[in-house]
C-alpha cells in the first residue's frame, strides 16, 4: 500500500511482545496489531510512544485476596536500539531532555520511544510507569508523548504526511504542530486549520466520564498549552479541557472501533461543534500474533477441528497449573473471561445466583477461567478481582484466577478455552478485540451484543448472544435482565450442547472461525484505515 499517506501513528502504550512492557491492555494491543498489520501490508507508517521504565503496574495477589501493585524496572536495551537521538521538551518551565530509542524487530513498521530517565535529568521520572501518578503527571506525559514525538520525527527527518492520534493522549502532538506553523509565519487560525488536515483521530472511550479532562490552569502551569491562549485553549476543549473534544475538533477525520461504538460515539459527541463524523472502522487483530494456524488452517480445508484444539486445551491446562497449582480437565467445559477489572463490564455476573451454578463448579463439569487487572486507584476494579479470587478458592475444581493479565495470559485463554465470555453493560464496550482472538481459534463466543460481536453473531451458529441488544438507563434492571438470559443460554445451549453434541460444537467452531478470520483480522482494519481514515477525501465536516 505504498499509495497510502505517509502516518505517523501516536499512542500511549503498545503491545507488541511481552518482553517489552509498554502496555497494559487492550489500547496497547490494539496500536502493537496495528504496527504489525501495517508492516505486512507495506503502509508507510512510524509510530512515536514512550519507553516506560516500569511498564504498567505487575498485578500480584495477596493472602487476603486483594491485588497488589508491584513496580519495578524492566531493561529493555536489548529489545531497543538507540537512535543516539535526543530532543527536549518543556515541562514546568524546565527544559527536559528525551532519549529516543527505535523498535522494530517485532515484525512491526518503526516505533520511536521517548525516554526521560537519563542522569540530571529534571523530571525524569514522567516516563517511569505506564498510567502512573496523578493528573498533573499525566499532562506531563502528554508532553513526551505529542509535542516530543513531534520533534522526534524532526530530529529523526522522517517526513509524514498524516498524525493519526489513538485516543486523545495524543492531543499535544497538534499544539506543537500549530506553534510550528506559527513560528513559520502562520497567524493562529490558519495555522489551526492547516493542522486539522493533517490530524486523524481515533476515539475508543463510549462512557463520557471516562474521557480525559483537564483544568485550563493546569495545562498552562505544567506547560501543556503550548502557543494556545486560554481563550482558544477553551474554544477547543472548554474548561475543564477535554482531551477527546478538542482531538475531535482538531481532527479532519475520526472513526469509533466498531459499529455500534460509532452509534454510540456519534450520540455522545452530538454538542461539538465542527467535528467530523465518527466513522465506523472496526478493530481487527494480528492473526500471526494471536491465532494458532493449525485451527485456521483445519477450518479452511473441512479437517478435523477438536485434535488441535484439545492440544490449545490441554496446553492452557498446564500454563494454569503452572502458575496456580489448580489443574483444569481438558475434557470438560473451559469458559475464559479475561479482560480489564472495571465494573461495568461485570466479571463477576455469573456468580449473582451462585447456587444456580455451584454443583457445576464443584464437579468440574464447569471450568471458569478469569484474569485481569484493576487500575491501581481503581477501588471498585480491585473489588472485583478480589471477588473472583475468592470463588477460585471457594471452587479450586471449577474457579481459576490468573494474576498478572498480560500478552502470554491473553494468548493462552484465547487458544485454549472452550466460550469466551463477556457480559458488559450495552453499549460500554467499545470494541473487545480478545473476543476476536478467541473465535479465530475456535472459541465460542458466549456475550452480550456489544462491542464487535453484533457485527458477527449468528446466534447458536458461531456462537451465542446475551440479552438480545436490551438496555436501560436503570442498571439494576439491566443487571438482572442480562443474569437471566445468561443463565439460560449457559445451562440450557451451552453446556447441554458441549457434553451431549459434539459434532454440532465443531461445526460451531468451524462457523466462529470463517465468518471472523479475514473480516476482524488487523490487515482488514488498517486498509480500512488507508482508504477511509487517511485518504483525502475520506470524511466531512459534522
């Protein structure tokens, strides 16, 4: 795709190999799949992140079943080559000087990481931990992140022609943007809108409140603002100042990640004036990444589906072990639900009517698989892992926990499960890419219709819906509708269908495999981005 424009892609954190710990979920996965789909595609693409000296914070489990959040540094010298490039940024009036290390031996298009840990360094710690500290360190990221990858490209003379920003950390790299144009003669509004043709943007956050923002004062104190007055400052993003509307209005093209996200996005963002509509371009995945080819490669030719299959199970049963001691039954029903510990997307809902199910668990006729991370000052994430962490003790043949979510965790569940579960609130879910991952390699989706999945559920064909696309303002009610219709597909589709038809299970997987493999791979979602996101003519004013 050497047609497409030169893409210079901005992130907070990318997943590219569990070595590297410059991610923390599913954003960071996502950016990693990207780089890669855009390598095998030959996008002209770099990517400009930050090398996180701690990485996100290592989930461990205490005696009394709470998470602990361990830091500690993670030398990544030889997983990164040093460009012997450094630019400097201004943070506080102090002028901080950023190392920039390359990355790109993960079958990935060049990554630029910006380093602030260097000796007499003033704030050299902003890069120390992925999400770490409070607002006013964040701004101070945001800082690295947009104004230095701007001036990275610069030192680096890598001439792009569009900045693509996945979600509104990114914002910074448009006011630096703007102040060179400035500094080149440029008088404010033509320099602002020379920049939105040159900004695509990526919004993934469908819960307003979970959209960043910031006092006016504070970007202007920490030294965010840039060329900005605080009056422009709030005609972008109002006061408090949100990241996502003014990377909106400052965009000439936006998508959502999937469908109903474009919906949902579109409706939430209804008041900002001369944004650009939100177009639909579903997430994909890194097939090579995530998906055994001996199951695609089986589905493709009508071969024997479960052999290969039982192996991915039996293989998860001993990464369990392994970790936890609990060893699971491949031959009997593994359910996986792995994804962050935030509370509307409910991990624990299958315990609401825990005696619906305990004689299943206590058999192990029912193996449940759960993992997953709460922010560190997410009290009421960490609530839920510790409620999962006691059912796993509660039910060791029919409950298992695994600490630390993270790419080998992920690739493993998605592998080696029987049905992925997911069971969020509608429509909160932006996307839910892990889902992706697991129907390629056979496993059955068990979810609410939210995300990606109403884009490819054939319900009992290639696999099973949950609710049926009901919402209410009134989450109680949501709650108890969604614990019903999910206790009722559970135990009267699919466990009966698992134990009792075996030939119809592996048309299922076969079915969950061709309908997914091509349409939500990563290669699919970064050519939609060429030809929706970056082409020229792509998007209009809202």
């Amino acid at each position: 795709m050497t047609d497409s424009p030169r893409v210079a892609y901005f992130c907070m954190e990318y997943g590219l190999d569990e070595r590297l710990r410059t991610y923390s979920g599913g954003l960071g996965i996502l950016a990693g799949d990207t780089l890669k789909a855009a390598h095998d595609l030959g996008v002209p693409m770099v990517a400009l992140g930050i090398r996180w000296a701690q990485g996100y914070t290592t989930q461990t489990i205490s005696d009394d079943g709470r998470q602990v959040d361990v830091y500690r540094d993670y030398p990544a010298d030889d997983l990164l080559d040093d460009t012997g490039v450094e630019v400097t940024v201004q943070i506080r009036g102090d002028d901080v000087r950023c190392k920039v290390w390359k990355a790109d031996g993960f079958g990935n298009v060049p990554l630029y990481l910006l380093d602030t840990d260097l000796d007499g360094n003033p704030h050299r710690d902003t890069t120390a931990r992925l999400y770490g500290g409070g607002p006013d360190a964040r701004v101070a990221q945001e800082i690295v992140l947009g104004v230095g990858g701007v001036r990275a490209l610069r030192a680096l003379d890598l001439d792009v022609d569009l900045y693509h920003f996945n979600e509104g950390h990114a914002l910074l790299a448009a006011f630096e943007l703007v102040r060179e144009k400035m500094e080149g003669g440029a008088e404010y509004d033509d320099a602002l809108a020379a920049t939105e043709q040159e900004v695509v943007f990526t919004t993934h956050t469908p819960v307003l409140a979970g959209n960043e923002t910031h006092p006016v004062e504070r970007l202007r104190t920490i030294g965010a603002a840039g060329p900005l007055s605080d009056a422009q400052l709030e005609a972008l993003g109002g006061d408090p100042f949100s990241m996502t509307v003014a990377a909106l209005r400052l965009a000439s093209r936006a998508n959502a990640v999937a469908a109903l996200h474009a919906q949902t996005a579109n409706q939430m963002w209804d008041f900002v004036d001369g944004r650009p509509p939100i177009l639909p371009i579903t997430n994909g995945v890194h097939r090579p990444t995530w998906v055994d080819p001996a199951m695609l490669d089986a589905a493709e030719r009508g071969g024997d589906l479960w052999t290969p299959h039982l192996e991915n199970k039996r293989a998860l049963a001993d990464f369990v072990e392994e970790r936890t001691g609990q060893r699971l039954d491949p031959d009997n029903l593994i359910i996986g639900f792995a994804r962050r510990a935030a509370t509307y997307k409910r991990a624990p809902l299958v315990f609401e009517d825990e005696d619906r199910i305990a004689p299943l668990l206590e058999s192990g006729r029912l193996q449940l698989v759960f993992s997953g991370k709460a922010h560190p000052s997410d009290e009421g994430g960490k609530a839920i892992v510790a409620r999962l962490v006691a059912m796993a003790r509660k039910y060791p043949r029919g409950v298992v926990f695994l600490e630390d979510y993270g790419m080998p965790i992920g690739r493993a569940m998605t592998r080696g499960t029987d049905v992925w579960l997911n069971n969020p609130r509608r429509p909160k879910e932006a996307s839910g890419t892990s889902g992706m991952k697991a129907a390629m390699n056979g496993v059955l989706n068990l979810s609410v219709l939210d995300g990606w999945w109403p884009e490819a559920a054939e319900d009992g064909v290639n696999g099973w819906q949950i609710g049926g696309g009901f919402e209410s303002p009134d989450e109680a009610a949501q709650d108890a509708h969604d614990l019903a219709d999910l206790y009722r597909v559970l135990l009267d589709e699919v466990v009966p269908t698992y134990y009792d038809d075996r030939e119809r299970w592996t048309e299922m997987m076969r079915a969950s495999i061709q309908s997914t493999r091509d349409r939500f791979s990563a290669e699919r979602m970064v050519t939609d981005y060429v030809e929706q996101l970056y082409a020229p003519t792509a998007g209009a004013t809202a």
